[in-house]
C-alpha cells in the first residue's frame, strides 16, 4: 500500500464517528415516498455539505411533473468538484426516498439507534447509508491533498422508489449531467454489475355494479378479475424455465402486489383495480414482453360479456447490462475491497433494479457499491428494523476512496 492509500485510510478512521453522525442526521429526516415530500431532505443534506465547503446545486422538479407522477415533492441534488484537466467525470449516486417504515419495528424507524454496532432506521442501509460513503470518501480524497485529474459528481436524488425517472432520469434528460463513469449505491461485500428489467402495469377489470341480492343484475368485475390472476400465476412455471446466463440473476418473475375493488360487502364490485410486477431478466425484450403479457391479460376476459379490461403502464425500466468501462470500475473495486475487507468479492448481477440503469441507458458505463451486508435481507431493507453494520460503512468509504484515487490521480 502506498503512502497516499495508507493517508486516505487513516483519514477516514479519524473522521469516522463524524461520519456516523452524519448518517444518523439523514437518516432522522423521513421520506416515506409515497407520500414522496422529500425537497425537506434535500434541502437539509445541501445545508450539512455546506459545512464541508461545498454548494449543493439544488434541481427542484416541475411540481405539476412530481403531482402527476404521485408524489409531493423531488429536488436532486448535484454536487460539483472539478479538478485538473484530462481525467474523467466520475459520478456517485445514492437515492433519499425510502418505501414507509410499515409495521414490526422493536427501534424508532427514524430514530437512528446504535446498538451493538448497528445503525438501525429506515434507509441505514438502503441507500442514505452512501450519502455518508460517498460524501467521506470525497473527503478524504480532497483532504490528501494530491493533484487529481478529472471530477466528482455526487448525485442525491429522490425519486428511486417510484422508478427514478424524476431522479437520475430527470437530471440526465435536462442536460444537468453527463459523467464518464458511475458508481451508484450498493453493498459492501459484491459489486452489482447487471440487474433486471421491470415492467409494471395497472389492470383495472370494469363490470357493472349491482345489489348483492340480484347479483343476476350485474357484470362482476371480480369475478373476471380471478380470471386475470389465474392466467399470470399459471404463468410461474413457465418463467421458471426461462434462465439468465448472468451471474447472480436467475429467472423471470411476476406477481399482482396490490388489489382494490368494489364498494360495500353487499354489492357485486363493478370495478376491480390489479397493480402488477414483471421482472425482465437482461436478455428479454422488454418490448416482446410487455406485449405478452397484455396479451395473457386481454385473452384471460375476451369471452366474458359486459366486462372490459383496461391496462395502463405505471412502469418500463430497462435492465443494466455491463458497458465498456464499467470493467475497470469493478477490477479497481474488487482490488480494494480485496485489501480492506480481507477477501475476494464477486462482480454479480442481481434481480432488483435500481437508478444505475438510467446512466447505464445513457450510455455511461455504471456499477454499484456502497455500505451494506452481503445479502438484502441481512439488512431488512425495506423491513422492520432495517440496520447497517457501523464497520460495513467504515470498509466501503475505504473502499470507494481508494478507487476515486486511482481514477482521478494525475
């Protein structure tokens, strides 16, 4: 290890408690999404950052734009620092929105409590955790003092649980950004370097509404909605058969994950409303897919008379498939992960997806790393008492720094 390696560590292990507490701040800010009111957040984080002798740009989304789309509120943040000429642009993104804390919780979900080496609360681990990795690992970078090539874009934006569309896709579609490279939030112990495709759609199943009394009166929509579920769980199996060749991603899924409809228990329901989930492995076409299954939808009902089935897409994310350059992204993470943690750690893709692929759909070759455990459910992301072990983000700040060094050294 070199001097300036040694320097970065040692850096962050004296910084390190501040670094907690800087989680903890922005993990005591809700943004349960939805509702989605997260410019109070943003505007928080671009005050703390001011502290460390940085502006945060603050990007306010159209308000008729975040309405339409279901939320309250989004300002991204984008935080410049320029260095020499003739290095790249290297961009690191962490999302603020979190899904709501639900029910289970044995520690205030916003209470950032640190118990036997974990930080507990929504979002510890998934992904306000790397506003703190990446934030100190800039840091400690910029406090080694070396001349440096290129730049570094923190990217902190608010929109990932709905799709990231008026996050990383916003900020990239009004021109405000165009980095070289990417890392955006992840894990300490792999580095995603592919994830699925998803499509999601609403199906909403009209009939006609009529007294439980005569139900001869009526068109049920629930009954034809059973239909609509049968023809997409009777597709399991066959998904099933279908295999990704990518390391860590296995096969297509599909599941309704919300169902409303009707009136009162003594009316047959004359509208039901299925909200559906289709994970696209990164060989499929999302097109071709999309079409199939408004197909299985649409032949479920077509016999039944005075029913009529309207799909509406909520969302179509493309899958994040490795770019020329985000190879060397991963080597000079594996390298100093091999060095910090002590073991090899694998480049994987995996079946979530996430804001990565909105830069990776740009074109902009992009990974994911950060602060977390090996696996999802180790952390309880978007469980009851969601935690983040303290040393994870200790090893992972390392980890990025080291890797900021060898891609912006002159």
């Amino acid at each position: 290890m070199t001097d300036a390696q040694q320097q970065l560590l040692d850096w962050i292990d004296a910084h390190f408690d501040e670094e907690v507490a800087f989680l903890q701040s922005v993990v005591r800010i809700p943004t349960d999404t939805p509702p989605g009111n997260n410019a109070p957040h943003a505007d928080a984080v671009a005050d703390m950052v001011q502290a460390f002798g940085w502006e945060a740009e603050r990007h306010a989304v159209p308000q008729q734009l975040v309405l339409g789309y279901g939320m309250e509120s989004i300002t991204n943040l984008i935080v410049r620092l320029a260095y020499g000429a003739g290095g790249p642009t290297v961009a690191l993104n962490a999302h603020g929105d979190v899904v709501p804390p639900g029910e289970g919780w044995t520690r205030p979900p916003y209470g950032a409590q640190i118990e036997d080496g974990f930080l507990y609360g929504r979002a510890a681990a998934v992904s306000k955790s790397d506003f703190a990795t990446y934030i100190f690992a800039v840091r400690a970078l910029e406090a080694l003092g070396a001349p440096l090539k290129g730049g570094v874009e923190l990217h902190f934006t608010y929109d990932e649980e709905f799709g990231g569309l008026l996050g990383p896709g916003w900020l990239l579609e009004q021109g405000l950004t165009k980095p070289d490279l990417v890392i955006a939030a992840g894990f300490s112990y792999g580095i995603v370097t592919a994830h699925n495709a998803c499509l999601q759609l609403e199906v909403t199943v009209h009939g006609k509404a009529g007294h439980g009394a005569m139900p001869e009166t009526a068109v049920d929509a629930l009954q034809a909605a059973t239909r609509v579920l049968n023809a997409i769980y009777g597709q399991l199996p066959e998904l099933k058969k279908i295999k990704s060749g990518v390391a860590g991603i296995d096969s297509p899924t599909m599941l309704v994950g919300r169902i409303d409809g009707g009136t009162n228990t003594n009316v047959v329901p004359g509208k039901v409303v299925l909200k559906m989930d289709r994970r696209m492995i990164p060989e499929e076409d999302p097109v071709a897919v999309e079409a199939g299954v408004r197909a299985l939808i649409e032949d479920a009902v077509k016999d039944l008379p005075g029913i009529r089935v309207e799909i509406r897409r909520l969302l179509l994310s493309q899958a994040l498939r490795p770019l020329p350059g985000s190879e060397k992204l991963a080597a000079s993470l594996q390298r100093h992960a091999q060095t910090v943690l002590g073991e090899a750690i694998p480049a994987h893709g995996t079946p979530l997806y996430a804001d990565a692929r909105l830069y990776g759909e740009r074109g902009i070759p992009a990974v994911m790393y950060g602060a977390g455990p090996r696996t999802v459910p180790e952390s309880n992301a978007k469980k009851a008492d969601e935690r983040l072990a303290l040393e994870d983000l200790r090893k992972a700040t390392k980890v990025v720094a080291l890797t900021l060094l060898d891609l912006l050294r002159e």
